[in-house]
C-alpha cells in the first residue's frame, strides 16, 4: 500500500528533515547504493550520498544522510536550495519515491519470514527499499543498456553515456551528473553514440524512445494513468527494442507496481540456484510456481533476490 504524505519539517539550516519508516535500515540501503563503484549518478561517502536531483525544472545538488532519530537530512550545497515551496516538495517527493518511503512493508516481510526462499535474504537485507529510478528516461535507458549484458558493463555504458550527454554540477573539483533529457538525446543519431561501446540497435532504441516521449506518445504520467500492471506492460512493450523483461524492470523501478515481475532475469535465476542448492537454473514453471506465495510482492521479492548476488 502506497500512503500519500509528505512527512517532513525544516531546520534553522535550511536542511529538510524527511521521517522514515520504522522499519528502513541506512546500512542496507547504503550497501546496495555502493555495490558499484562506476555508478555516476550519485556518490556514497562516509555514509553521506550527494546527487543532484533533477525534478521538473529544479535541479538541486544536496548531501543525504540519517540522523540518530531516524529522519532523512536533506542538506542543499552551491544554493541550490529551490525557493518555492511547492518545488521544495518536488526534492522531498523525489527522494520519497527514490527510496519507495511510502509503501507500507509489514505484509511483505510477514510473507518473506514465512517463506523458505525469501527467509535468508530478508535476514541479511532487512530494511532495504526497492530503490527506484523515477525519471522514466532513465529507467528505460537503464533497462536497455543492461540488456544481455552483465552489471558491470552495464555501468560503464551509463556513465559513458550520461558524461556524453548529460549536465553536471561541480562540486568541490567532482561533478555530479544530471541524467540527459530524452529532448537531448531525441535530436541525436545512432552515429552520434558511435563513442559509447552499446551496439547500434541499443542506441536506435534509445533515440526512439526519445522520440516517443518528445512527441508525447510515451510519458510517465500515461502509464500511471492504465488501469493495470498488465495493461502497462503491453502499453510498453508495442514499443521496439522493450521486450517483457525491460517492461517490468520499468514497472518495477519507475512506475513502481510491486507485482512487476521480471521472470526472465538472469540474476534472478542465479539467485534462486544459489540459495537452493540446485545444479540447474529453475525453469519458467518452477519459477511461477515459486512466486504463487509472492502475489502482489513479487517487485520486493526480486529485488532482495538480486541483492544475493550484487
């Protein structure tokens, strides 16, 4: 279940102070936010992330960390802090969707617990959020890059692609990189991404999506708005180079139903052969029949299964 709150208060700093679910663990988030040394839209240090969230028309460079009574500090560097109001609710309501602070998880850990496969990750992992991608763009790129590829390539193309194409703020010598816009990359042709070692079909892709979103055939706002998962799912799956697994890897960290389901996932697989002991990877069969128990969770349910292996 998703709450509708903005949860937060402002201290004499100017700092905004977002309160976290009981249940959220700062190490366990931290530790998946770190697992990757080449990932170029945040950075982690000294249990500090600094990012520069890009949210309409504001982009703001600010430091997040955790205080002692469990609320998120939001602190604004370069004055970037937005002036109005409504888009300092725009920052908070970013970060909320990032770190998924409004769904309400006791059904799925009380599912996990009871759950032989679940059981182990939810013990090592427990208080890690589905962290999200909330800029469709992004997630969609992301999706692409990623595909038939491993994790660590995967970053190499990202960060390849936003220092080409992207904006930065500096920061004490270090950039910090705004995700290009789709109005960007819309212009573009596949030559023009010929430096960042994806195949050409991938960059076709990508600019096509571009395009779509220019045109306003494909937004976020639209696919929240389709009655359904499966609904969205087809929705973006007509479009070329998204095929199912991409699809719920967006509905699942964009659009954020937590019955997307990503069966194909190679890491998935891996997973579930490693914590079973198994000599093979489970088929699609077993796997439908595993996730029966994870109705309405299976998003959550991946996403501490992938934590297993990275």
């Amino acid at each position: 279940m998703i709450e509708n709150t903005i949860d937060y208060s402002q201290n004499d700093n100017g700092d905004i102070l977002i309160n976290l679910p009981g249940d959220f663990d700062l190490k366990a988030n931290l530790s998946y936010l770190e697992r990757n040394k080449n990932e170029c839209m945040f950075e982690v240090e000294n249990g500090i992330i600094t990012k520069v969230i890009s949210a309409g028309e504001i982009r703001s460079l600010v430091q997040i960390n955790v205080n002692s009574i469990n609320q998120i500090i939001v602190h604004f560097l370069k004055d970037s802090s937005p002036r109005k109001q409504s888009d300092r609710e725009k920052v908070i309501g970013y970060i909320r969707e990032w770190f998924d602070l409004d769904r309400e998880l006791t059904p799925f850990y009380e599912m996990a617990t009871a759950d032989p496969l679940l059981k182990k990750p939810i013990q090592e992992f427990s208080g890690l959020r589905l962290i999200g991608v909330p800029d469709l763009f992004e997630a969609l790129c992301w999706g692409i890059l990623g595909q038939q590829i491993n994790l660590a390539f995967a970053y190499k193309l990202k960060r390849q692609f936003v220092e080409k194409f992207g904006d930065s703020i500096e920061s004490n010598g270090k950039n910090y990189w705004v995700f290009p816009s789709f109005d960007q990359i819309a212009i573009l042709t596949p030559e023009d991404l010929a430096d960042i070692k994806m195949t050409r079909k991938k960059s076709e892709y990508i600019i096509g999506i571009a395009k779509l979103m220019v045109s306003g055939d494909l937004s976020k706002e639209k696919l929240l708005r389709m009655d359904s998962l499966k609904e969205a799912e087809k929705s973006l799956v007509k479009i070329r180079g998204i095929g199912p697994w991409t699809a719920n890897y967006v509905l699942m960290r964009c659009l954020r139903y937590p019955s997307a389901f990503p069966i194909d996932d190679v890491g998935l697989h891996n997973a579930i052969k490693l914590l079973t002991g198994a000599e093979k990877k489970p088929t699609k069969d077993e796997l439908m029949k595993l996730s029966l128990k994870w109705m309405n969770w299976q998003a959550y349910a991946t996403f501490y299964l992938w934590r297993v292996l990275y």
